[in-house]
C-alpha cells in the first residue's frame, strides 16, 4: 500500500510516523490532564476517598463564594497593573541600553540576572525589605528623613503593589532581552532615511520603531499577562505568616486553588477553580492577540 502512494502522500505519512510520539507524549502529559480536571471539577473528592458525581455544584459554590470574586478581582488587578508597568519600563531600559556601546554585554547581563535568580530567593531578599524598622531596609531609609514607615505587607491597600513590585522586577530582565532582539531586526536604513529627511527622535519611536516592533509587543504582552495571571511565588513566600495577605488582600487565584487542593483537599472545587482560571487565561489571550493583531 505505501509503494501505491504518491511523493506527496509519502512525505505526509513519513512526517506524521515521526511526530506520532512527540504528539502522544504531549497528549499524555496535558490533554489527559486537562480533561481529568474537567471531569473532577464536576465530582467531590477529596483525594483519599473514591469520587462521587456533583454536577454543577462545585460551579454554584464558586458563584456565590465571596472569597473568589475577592480573588478574581486580586487576579485582574496584577493582570491590569502589572502587564502594562513591565512592558512600558522594559521597553524604555532596552531603548536606551541598544543605544550604549561601553560594556553593553555586561548591562544585559545585570538586567537579566533577576530573571535567572530563584523566585523564591527574591521574594523573601524583598520580604526583608519590607519589614519594619530596624531590620526593613526600605523602612530604615524612610526613618532616616523622618517619613512614619510604611506597613507594606500588613496593609490592605498596600500589601498587592508591595508584592507585585518584586514581580515586575523580576520579569524585566527577559522583556528587555526580546525587546532588544526585535530593536536590532528593524532594518537602519529606515533610520538613515528619516534622519536625512529632517524627522526628530519622537517621529522616529511612534512611526518606526513602535509599528515595527508590534510583534515583538504581542508576544511579551501575551506572555507577561500570563505570568501576571498565574501569578503565586512572589505572593506565596512574601506572606506566609498569613498566606494571601490581610483580608486577603494579595491572594490570587492560583493560590486559592493550592489551598483549596491542598490545605482543604476539596479537589472538586479546586478544579472548579482551574477551569475558570483556564477559561480566564484562554479569553484573555485571544483578545489580546485580536487587539494587537496586525493590520
């Protein structure tokens, strides 16, 4: 039967026979789950007792927890705050440094760092900052020009930005390295052309620079929005004496789901939970790649 095909049927079962592992090897490992967590979101279960049919009841329980919106507004917030701060401040350090030329190598390296450095490391260096006087290294430099020190992590209002700010730090270094890599693709004709032309610095950024790099922003506003949703190291390990924060005031999702599985061990309701925040990242996602698509 294969010598009775074509070159182009050949080359087509040729490349399906090597893919066929790759592809049930991928199955395995994330669509089986995916679908498991589906099916377990509809069940109660609580991982040592044998599974019993729910329904939509771990859906309602979710609908009407107030400690979910709570979250889901927690979510959006490091989403809406977080993604536009890194993309803005990244975009800015790698404009300036694809202009130095005296130990360019080295700069990079220094801003990439962070994002090499473990996020559970970083997130207890910057707990430290934050603590009261005399150990917080932020609190003693406010003492020290007679500012009341701040309560960054015991604070409703303040406890998310404290803890999104290491986040955003930590995150900047890859931003910068795309950002730097799509600035050295824009041909320097263009520039030479606009130069001899008269056109001043502002016309070159909003004319040339930013509608060439439009797929290098799609990408890391897709990526940064779903590091910034699946936001949980930072927030875990910088408010472990009172995981989430006060009042909640820090948790995401994620971490609402963990304590759910694993402290609660509701595993339906926990699942009830990874569908929404799959639904969430799958939504916003698409809608980013639709606004910023090209024309």
């Amino acid at each position: 039967m294969f010598a009775n095909l074509t070159i182009r049927q050949k080359q087509i079962a040729w490349a399906w026979a090597f893919l066929a592992l790759p592809v049930l090897f991928y199955g395995v490992i994330r669509f089986y789950p995916t679908g498991n967590a589906i099916l377990i979101s509809f069940q109660d279960w609580n991982l040592l007792g044998s599974r019993t049919w729910a329904g939509w009841e771990n859906y309602a329980k979710l609908w009407n927890d107030p400690v979910f919106w709570k979250v889901f507004v927690n979510t959006f917030e490091y989403l809406l705050i977080g993604t536009p701060l890194s993309l803005l401040i990244s975009f800015v350090i790698a404009y300036h440094l694809d202009k130095v030329r005296f130990m360019h190598g080295f700069l990079r390296m220094l801003y990439f760092l962070p994002f090499m450095t473990s996020a559970v490391a970083m997130a207890w260096v910057w707990r430290w900052f934050y603590q009261p006087v005399p150990s917080g290294l932020f609190n003693k430099l406010l003492a020290s020009v007679g500012i009341p020190q701040i309560e960054f992590l015991n604070s409703t209002t303040n406890a998310l930005p404290a803890v999104l700010a290491p986040a955003i730090w930590a995150g900047l270094g890859f931003q910068i390295i795309i950002f730097m890599a799509g600035l050295r693709a824009i041909p320097t004709t263009y520039y030479e052309a606009a130069r001899v032309d008269g056109v001043g610095w502002w016309t070159q950024l909003t004319q040339i620079t930013i509608p060439l790099l439009r797929p290098t922003i799609v990408f890391i506003v897709v990526f940064s929005s779903i590091g910034f949703l699946r936001i949980f190291d930072h927030v875990f390990n910088m408010t472990t004496n009172n995981p989430g924060g006060p009042l909640d005031s820090t948790k995401p999702l994620v971490l609402m789901i963990y304590q759910t599985a694993f402290t609660s061990f509701d595993m339906g309701y926990a699942a009830a939970q990874t569908v929404v925040l799959f639904l969430i990242l799958l939504i916003v996602s698409l809608a980013q790649l639709w606004i910023l698509r090209s024309d």
